[in-house]
C-alpha cells in the first residue's frame, strides 16, 4: 500500500499562476500546486496515478515549464531499456549537458554540483510500468543517499499494483490520485475545445445531448474526450488554401482570356460587314457619275 493518498482537496493551496500548458480546470490547477509543494517540503518520492489518458503526463509537463530557480529537471518519457546505469548517464546528462564523455563524471560529482549551487533535482519518470522488476527500488535507495533528489513516478492502478509486489519500496511512496471528469467538468471542457479554431467542434454544436453521449462513452477522461474531436491538421488546412487558391486564380485567367476573345471576335464580325456595305456601295452600277 503507498504512503501517504492525497487528493485535490487534501491540501489548500491557492492558484495564483498561470501555465503555458494550461490545464482543463481548476482541480488540476490545485493538484499541480500540491506536487509543488510536496516536491518543496518533503523528500518522500510521489506517484502520479490515474487511468491511461487522464492528463498525468500533462500535469508533469505542466510542471516542468514552471521552471523553479532551484530546481532541475530529468525527465524520462520512455523507459522501456531504462537501467540503473542508463539512468544515472541521464542525470549526468541533464545536469552537465555539454559533458562530452558521460562516463567521466560520477553521480556523487553530479549531486556535489547540485548542493553547491543549492538545487535540487525533480527525477520524472513517465510510463514507470514498464521498468524492469527492481529498478524503482534502486532509484529510491539512491534518493534514499542524495537528498538533493526527488523522484515522481507516474504509473495508471494496475501498473501501481504490480509494483507494489516486484518493487515493495514505492510503498513508501505518497500518492497522488488524478480523478476522472465530472460531467459537469466534462461540459467545461467541451467548451474549451470548442473555442479552439482548428477543432472539429463549435460551441453552437455543444447541447444536453451531446454533453451526456460524450459523458458516457469517455466516463471523463481527457484523453478519449479530445479523441473524438481531433484537432485539423493547419498544414493540412494550408495545403488546402493553397490549392483553393491557385485554382481560383487560373479560374480568373480563363475568365479573363475568354472575355479578351468575345470581344475581339465581336469587334471583326462588326468591321467586316461594315466593309461589306462600303464595298457595295462603292460598285452600285445605278449611282450617278
């Protein structure tokens, strides 16, 4: 069983930031300020839990663009091949980016650094399901030796289950529940959508019905809610301009080119008939001498 269970409601902390990732409501606003906050006063490590396509992977990239003066980031989307040894040339990595040899520098060296310049550093590892069995317990004993590291695993319920048994030290772990959407939250975040231009939805298109259909087949995950009205492609939108309007273009062309040819045949029938009555005119035999 993790730690300690903290919900949105756990902890009152006000909002007063605003985010280049801007999350769907007020809730995820409160629980991105509770992982601050858990991330600043304690050294526990903490997972980000909820169901595939909740928003965790939102909220870490939330917090990341929030940069903290005191704080560096060692972010792993992917850690399928992750190994322990792989994960501390990361760090090194992360910290020393212009290192050219990885292998030259210690971890101990990396976390020296970081105490000198007074930082912590915020270890995120996204997909945490598919590390290897005995991984997460690595990572927390070396959390365990530098206090400079805070770690957030970011894992859906059954991957938390299975790494309760393979990895019993993430039971030391605080969790952080990300909940489903509200409908009424649902309807909220339909509208935002809707607001955005290059979606397949406006909000003249929003109603009761439409609201619960979405309700009931997303039961309020983000992800699945976006699925159904995906964003149109702007290059896709421009190839499409362009097209529309070199084809108006060569309309106008033809057009042009066709009225330029109406009038200039008009103009040649008119000049030869007038010819044609001048000439008969002028070899009338019954016209005085």
């Amino acid at each position: 069983m993790v730690g300690n269970a903290y919900h949105i409601n756990r902890l009152a902390i006000s909002n007063k930031k605003n985010t280049s990732t801007k999350l769907i409501n007020e809730d995820r606003t409160k629980t991105l300020e509770l992982l601050r906050h858990l991330l600043s006063h304690s050294s526990q490590p903490l997972v980000i839990c909820g169901q595939d396509e909740i928003g965790k992977s939102t909220l870490l990239k939330t917090l990341q663009e929030q940069t903290m003066a005191k704080w560096s980031y060692c972010m792993i989307a992917n850690p399928a091949d992750l190994s322990f040894e792989k994960l501390q040339q990361a760090i090194i990595q992360e910290i020393n980016p212009n290192i050219k040899n990885k292998h030259s520098q210690s971890i101990s060296a990396v976390f020296q650094q970081l105490d000198r310049q007074h930082k912590k550093l915020i270890l995120m590892i996204d997909n945490a399901g598919l590390l290897i069995p005995g991984l997460i317990n690595e990572i927390l004993t070396l959390a365990k030796q530098y206090s400079l590291l805070r770690v957030i695993f970011v894992l859906n319920h059954h991957e938390l289950d299975l790494k309760s048994a393979s990895d019993t030290a993430i039971n030391e772990a605080s969790l952080i529940e990300i909940p489903a959407l509200s409908e009424a939250q649902c309807t909220e975040f339909l509208y935002q959508i809707a607001a955005d231009p290059q979606t397949t939805i406006t909000a003249n298109d929003i109603n009761d019905e439409l609201i619960s259909i979405v309700y009931q087949d997303t039961q309020g995950i983000p992800g699945q809610i976006l699925a159904k009205f995906p964003r149109i492609d702007s290059d896709l939108n421009h190839t499409k301009s362009l097209k529309t309007l070199v084809l108006a273009v060569l309309i106008l062309i033809i057009l042009a080119l066709c009225t330029q040819w109406f009038s200039n045949s008009d103009y040649n029938i008119k000049r030869i008939a007038l010819t044609k009555d001048i000439n008969t005119t002028l070899t009338n035999p019954n016209l005085p001498e």
